[in-house]
C-alpha cells in the first residue's frame, strides 16, 4: 500500500502500531488526498496515512495509544473535516448527578469520541463519534467500568449513515445545479444567442442597451458566489496555503472571467481599446457544468458502494429471543451470547450461533456463492445472515454484532476497497505536482499570448488561461484506482471472494502459477477407507481392530477415514498407551500389550522393515492414486493399507478454467510420487510436488517462484498457513481453519475451487480496468491542456471555449466512475470447459 510514512527505525509500520479508518468530508482530487495525507502524517505520534478519494476514508497507523484529536485538527487545518457518528446508548444504574458526570467522563476517554451527553430521566446515553473509529461494544465497556451498565440503542429501521450523508450530499449538489442552471441560462442565451443570431443581438441592443452586461452580472454574481461559492471557500484558502487543488482551478478560472467581465462593464476605460469585452457566459457555465460534473460524480459513487449495502442489508432488524421461557421480539442490537433466537420459515437468521432443537434447509448463497439450500440439524452451526427455507428451528446465540462472519465480512471488503495498489503510487508522485503545474501553465499561456498574440491581445489571454485552468482534471486521476478497488472487490464479495488485502488484486492478476494443496483443495478431505490386505498369519478383523484403536487418537483425515470403516463392520476399538505421533510420518502405540506403528513407506524405511512383500499392491494402489500406508504388529508387518480422497466434482472443471485463463497449474501433497501422479494426470495438473512434508510447503512455493514467475499458492489447513503467507499471494478455502484464512490474502467463501478460477479473472478484469481508467485520465490532461492553451490556431485558426472545457473536465471524472461500474457486469468462467477460454477472454475485456 502506497502511504506517506513517517521515519522511524524500523522503516515501517510494526505490527504493535494501530490503525484506526476517519471519514474525511469534502476532498475532490488526488491533490485533496495528498494534502490530507500530508497533514496527518505530519502529527506527533502517527506513523503513517493513507488516505482514499472512492471510499472517502483516511487509514491511519499510530505508534501506540491513537489520539485522535490532534489528527482532526491537522484534517481540518488543511480545509477537510472528519466525518462524525452518533450511538445512542441505554444506561442502567445511574441514581443521581454524579452517576451522569462519572458515565460522561467514562466515555470521553475513549479514542474516537468528541462528546457525550448522559440523560439521567430518559436513562440515556448520546455519543458523539469519529465515524468508523468507536464501536459500541468499546463503549459499553467503558460504562461497565464506570460500575454501570449500558447498551446500544438501534432504531427499527437499520440507518446506513454513510450512504445518508450520500443522499443528502446529492440533494444538495442537485438543488446547487438547478439552481445555477436557472440563473445561467438566460445569460448563455443573452450572450451567446447576441453572437449567433443579429437578429436577437439588435433587439437585444435596443431593448436592454447597457443593462444587458448589468444583468449578465449580476446573475453570474448569483450563480458564483450562491451555489458556486463552495469553490471559493475551498479554493482560495488551499490557494492562499501554496497547496491549490481542484476548487482551486474553478475558483481561478471562473472568477478571472468575472472580474474581467466586472471592469469590462463599469470601468471600460482601465482597458486597452478594444479589449471591453465580457464573459459572464463562461464563468456561469462553468460552474454550472462543474456542479453537473459533481453531482454525476456523486450519483456514481453511490453506485460504487452497493456491495456493502448489499451485504448491510443482509442483517435482519430484528430477532425472536427465548426470555423466561416467552419468546420475544428485540431489536437485532439487544441480542447476547447464549441467548436462544428461534427462526421461523422465510426469516433470516439474526446472528451466527448453534442449532439446539429443530432443523431446515438453510439458503447460504449470499455468503459461499453456492445455489442450493444446506440442511442443518441439531448441533449444526448457523450463520447471520442467511435465509432459513422450510423448518422451523432455535439455535444459541454464539457471536453477536461486529462478531459475527457477516461484520466480518463487511469489514474485510471495507478494508480492500480502501486499499491502495502498488500502481496507485505513479499516481500520487504526478498528481503531489499536477495543479501547481496547471497554473504555471496558465499563467504561461495568459503570457504568451498576451505578449505574441493577435489582437485584442488581453482578450486572447485571457479566454485561452481560463481553458487551461478549467479543461485540466485532477479528479480523473485521483478517482481512476480506488473506484475500480471498489466496484471489483464488492463484485468479488458477491462472488464469494473476499480480498482481505486490496493490493491482491494485482499480485494475483500477476500470478503465473497456480500451487495446490490436494487434501481439502483438490479434494473432499474426508478419505474413505478402499483396501485392507493383511499379510499372512494374521486376520483381516483383528488387524483392522488393533489399527482403527491407534487411528482413534489421531486427528489426521486418514486416520479418520479407517475409523469409520472399523466402526461400520461393528469392531469394539481398545484403549490405547503410549500414543506418538511424527507428523508427516506415521504413528506408534501400545494397544492390549502389542506395539503397533503405521505410516508411509518413509516411516517403514526409518524404522527399518522391509515392506518389499507388498511391492506388487502398493504400485497398483498408487497407480489407481490412492495412498498406501503399512502396519506393523510387534515388529512384524501385518497390512497394507489403501485410503483415497474423492476429488471434488468442482475441481476437473477448475482446473478447465484455470488453463484456459494461461497458468500453470501444481499441485503440492505429502503423498507419494506415483500416487500424486495418478491424481494429476486425472485431473490436467501440469506440475506435481510430492511427498511435501508439513515444513516443506514454503520450500515448495519457493521452488515454484524460481524463475520469476508470482505464485499463488491455494490451501486449507494449519499446515497451510506458512506457505500461504510465504507465497506472492494465499487463497485461503473459507471451510478451513482460522489460521490458514488469516495468514492468506483472499478468501474463498465456499469450498468450490473454481471460486479461484473467478477471482483471477475479475482481479484481471479489474486491472484491466484501472488501466483504462488511467490511460483515459492522463490522455485527457495531456492532449487537452495544449489544446485549451490555444496550440492548434497558428494551423487551424481553432481556439477552445472555457465552456467546452468545462464540460470535457466535468464529463473526465463521469467517465472514469462510469467505466469502474462496468464491472458490476463481469461474468464468471462458465462450467462448460469449452466455453472457459472464451469467457475469460469476455472478462478481461471487461
């Protein structure tokens, strides 16, 4: 992530610095996001900033306990304000004054809030917050440790704040427009209709004489300093501070022409001959135009966020709570932990928890992509969110509010499309200089002309700097990356793919190689017991016995698998002594004073025996890809041992689609060679790493990256988690373990491998689509800004209205928004393996 960092020994931002996200108000360009970043990285005890023009939001890292209140000065210092929240909180035990003064300071002490104001009658507490850096939960306990007790209040009807201050921020920009455009029309007709048709000039000429310019004033006036005037305010003091930004170059721009047109009309004489003309015209419509920009602008971004309303609107209001026996309805903030919510058919489920009497059909699409509804029984785990189909069911409560796999959700897709891609950085070192430069330019246009242009030379100058200042869009560039983050990792979330970095999406556009585990991957996981042949002298049942009593203490899928099968054929497992396990080996035990060990060949070869007499089964076991492991009995060996992991019914249309998108595709297993072989050739893997022990996998992933190439390694387990994090980027399969999901950089939310196969696609599509964006945004200043500065008329006698170039930079930005949305409508790789090159070729056009 590109971020201004401030120095310090380590280099970087240690794991023990906080991050803390602020809403920031009121930025427009990239040259807004430099200079808020700038100023919070420039406050004592923060260690960096990275700061989001999309999503409007400022991350921030201290070194140490976050102080938040130097932080939103320095934003508001710079001309930005922080975004504020308010959470309404129920109090119990307050008695008296005291109680309101000692709950008050309570909650001021924590990081993030600006004001709190306790109610002793109503019993209420309000809360004045940072929005995004409190939540509730932080604040009920700073009130039990007050000694009281308090809870949130949510209103019936969940609010989304941010996407309110939206709507109100385009009621606004709308009312601006129409008025603008109310009061800008008739001067565009006055002015420009008196050019076009004589007609209309002569009548105008006879009936209004010199009032016409008095009129065109003041309804510029109007126009500039009512519904234009946010540039002014914005504008001038950024101008002032030698930090000009987009507000800036309206503000120059449109006032020049006014102050111009000002002169022109009530002091003609200070003028040169012949240079008394007007141009209320172009200053009104510019900023009209710019506030058609802004409000498109504004409209887009809203669009950009519907993912996470989408995944906000999961939530259901409400919950039906168990209480003394009566159930109840709460609001969905009033539910705990351990509380018994029953679900009725077509109700969502409120939070995650266990089913403890009932079962149905759960709909969990919206959470793992997958169509059909899942049945879940007694014992089985729910989660927020999702749909119950057909049964009634309880189940107890077992995480609540932002505990919950959905907040989690929520947060982690928050987290990526706030992101800034290592691409971002060319962006930012252009931009630290853009609108300084645009003003030299126009200065140097205004110059130029001035001095070596026709006559009315001032005229000429003047009209040619203003184009320069107004065409020039640093919105474009500042919008081009974080709208295409957004719009691509909130399609990924409705896909089932989670970008718990932003960056991944292009460290896995990049990937060449594909590395997978097979266990859990490529497979069931859940291996099933095919072959059991003893060696002579002992029976097939007591082996199986003596075996499946050892297997029971191991946690292994293998051993599972042989288990089951003891415990189908009805076989009484024995209580086992002295159990050790040597991972990617075998296992040794004492069951009934016999001495058993069982494992691979390896673990054979280590202990020394001879596993020759099952040569012959062992190579049709492996050829057949399944795995054979070896028993021995006091020393002696007793059995060979065949267990095979069904390939999943996903994974050969997967892999399809992999090939089809131009990677290379390995698979990494603890197995042996010939068995991984087996399994490789059914299924298309083009490079197979076998008998991979636990320590191994990163050697592995290395190996596989030794010729330059970026892999991404795809896993499962806890044995997974170091090469997901050793490798350029992890893919984590979300029905794994905790550790492996926190060590990867994507999440796969179904078991589905072909989950993969879309998020490649998409972070190609997505990159792609920066690209254009980018491509677009620095194409428009570079060929425009010339033109506007008047290089075509010494050829082609062409000269660039300031209206037109109001309009073109107006437009850039809508244009940039406008193609990110483009996104919402990427198609995922097909089943059908003869279409997956063909799709995937659609998604990168994209």
């Amino acid at each position: 992530m590109n971020a201004i960092t401030r120095d310090r020994p380590a280099g970087s931002v240690s794991n023990s610095d906080l991050t803390i996200q602020l809403g920031i108000e009121g930025m427009t360009c990239a040259s807004c996001v430099r200079r808020v970043e700038k100023a919070i990285a420039s406050v004592p005890g923060v260690v960096s900033s990275s700061v989001n023009l999309a999503t409007e939001r400022a991350e921030v890292a201290f070194a140490g306990k976050p102080d938040l209140a130097p932080v939103v000065a320095a934003v508001s210092a710079v001309g930005y304000q922080t975004r504020t929240d308010s959470i309404e909180l129920a109090i119990e035990g307050m008695t008296c004054a005291s109680c309101v003064a000692r709950i008050e300071r309570a909650l001021k002490t924590v990081p993030g809030v600006t004001n709190a104001n306790v109610n002793l009658a109503t019993e209420r507490a309000s809360v004045q917050i940072i929005a995004g850096t409190v939540e509730a939960a932080t604040l009920e306990r700073a009130v039990a440790g007050a000694g009281y007790e308090a809870r949130q209040i949510l209103p019936d009807v969940a609010e989304d704040h941010e996407r309110d201050g939206r709507a109100a921020e385009i009621r606004m920009l709308s009312r601006s427009l129409a008025l603008a455009a109310l009061l800008t029309l008739p001067v565009l007709v006055l002015e420009m209709g008196s050019h076009l048709v004589p007609a209309f000039h002569h009548w105008v000429m006879m009936t209004l004489g010199e009032w016409n310019w008095r009129l065109q004033f003041v309804l510029t006036t109007i126009v500039l300093f009512g519904p234009g005037l946010r540039f002014f305010r914005k504008g001038v003091p950024a101008l002032l501070k030698g930090a000009p930004d987009m507000n800036a170059l309206v503000a120059l721009g449109s006032g020049a022409a006014w102050a111009y047109s000002l002169v022109a009309t009530f002091i003609p004489d200070v003028l040169p001959a012949g240079t008394a003309n007007v141009y209320y015209e172009a200053a009104a419509v510019i900023v009209t135009l710019i506030l058609l920009g802004r409000t498109l602008e504004a409209r887009a971004k809203g669009r950009t966020s519907e993912a996470i309303k989408k995944l906000v609107g999961l939530q259901p209001k409400t919950a039906r709570v168990v209480k003394n026996g009566v159930t109840v309805e709460v609001p969905l903030g009033e539910v705990r932990v351990g509380d018994v919510v029953v679900v009725r058919p077509g109700e969502k489920i409120a939070v995650d928890g266990e089913i403890v009497e009932g079962s149905s059909f759960i709909d969990e699409s919206m959470m793992t992509g997958e169509p059909l509804p899942v049945a879940k029984g007694v014992g089985a785990e729910v989660v927020g969110g999702t749909i119950n189909k057909t049964g009634s069911f309880s189940f107890r409560a077992s995480k609540v509010g932002s505990a919950t796999l959905l907040a989690q959700i929520i947060r982690m897709v928050e987290a990526a499309q706030g992101a800034k891609l290592p691409i971002q950085a060319l962006v930012d070192k252009v931009t630290a200089w853009f609108v300084p430069a645009v003003i030299a330019a126009g200065l140097l246009t205004f110059a130029v002309w001035l001095f070596f242009g026709p006559e009315p030379a001032l005229s000429f100058a003047l009209v040619n700097a203003v184009a320069v200042l107004i065409i020039a869009c640093p919105c474009a560039m500042g919008l081009a990356t974080p709208t295409s983050i957004m719009v691509g990792t909130g399609r990924a979330a409705e896909l089932g793919v989670l970008f718990r970095k932003g960056d991944a999406l292009q460290t896995l556009r990049d990937a060449k190689v594909i590395a997978l585990d097979k266990t859990g991957t490529l497979t069931e996981g859940r291996p099933e017991l095919t072959d059991f042949v003893v060696s002579d002298g002992f029976v097939e049942a007591d082996v199986l016995r003596l075996v499946g009593s050892v297997e029971a203490r191991s946690e292994h899928p293998v051993a599972e698998a042989i288990v089951r099968a003891a415990e189908r054929r009805g076989l009484v497992l024995a209580d086992v002594t002295d159990f050790e396990a040597f991972p990617g080996f075998g296992v040794t035990a004492i069951v009934e004073g016999r001495k058993l060990e069982i494992g691979a060949d390896r673990f054979m070869a280590r202990l020394g025996l001879d596993i020759s007499a099952f040569a012959q089964a062992s190579a049709r076991l492996a050829d057949e890809g399944k795995t054979p492991l070896y028993a021995t009995i006091d020393g002696k060996l007793a059995a060979i041992i065949a267990v095979a992991d069904p390939i999943k019914e996903s994974t050969p249309k997967a892999i399809e689609a992999l090939h089809a998108l131009g990677l290379r595709i390995a698979m990494v297993t603890g197995d042996n060679r010939r068995t991984a072989e087996a399994i490789g050739r059914r299924i298309g893997i083009d490079e197979i790493v076998a008998e991979v022990l636990p320590d191994g996998k990163v050697d592995a992933v290395k190996r596989l990256g030794q010729n330059g190439a970026s892999v991404a390694f795809v896993g499962d387990g806890i044995n997974d988690a170091p090469a997901l994090a050793a490798a350029d980027v992890g893919v984590a399969i979300g029905t794994g373990t905790d550790i492996a999901i926190e060590s990867a950089d994507v999440v796969l939310m179904s078991a589905d491998l072909r989950g993969v196969a879309n998020a490649i696609a998409l972070s190609k599509a997505t990159i792609r689509n920066i690209g254009q964006n980018l491509f677009w945004a620095f194409a428009y200043n570079v060929a425009l800004i010339p033109v506007a500065a008047g290089v075509l008329y010494p050829f082609y006698g062409t000269l660039l209205s300031p209206m037109l170039a109001a309009g073109a930079m107006a437009l850039s930005s809508v244009f940039v928004l406008t193609n990110a949305l483009r996104l919402t409508r990427f198609r995922t790789p097909v089943d059908d393996a003869s279409q997956a090159k063909q799709v995937s070729e659609e998604a990168l056009m994209v």
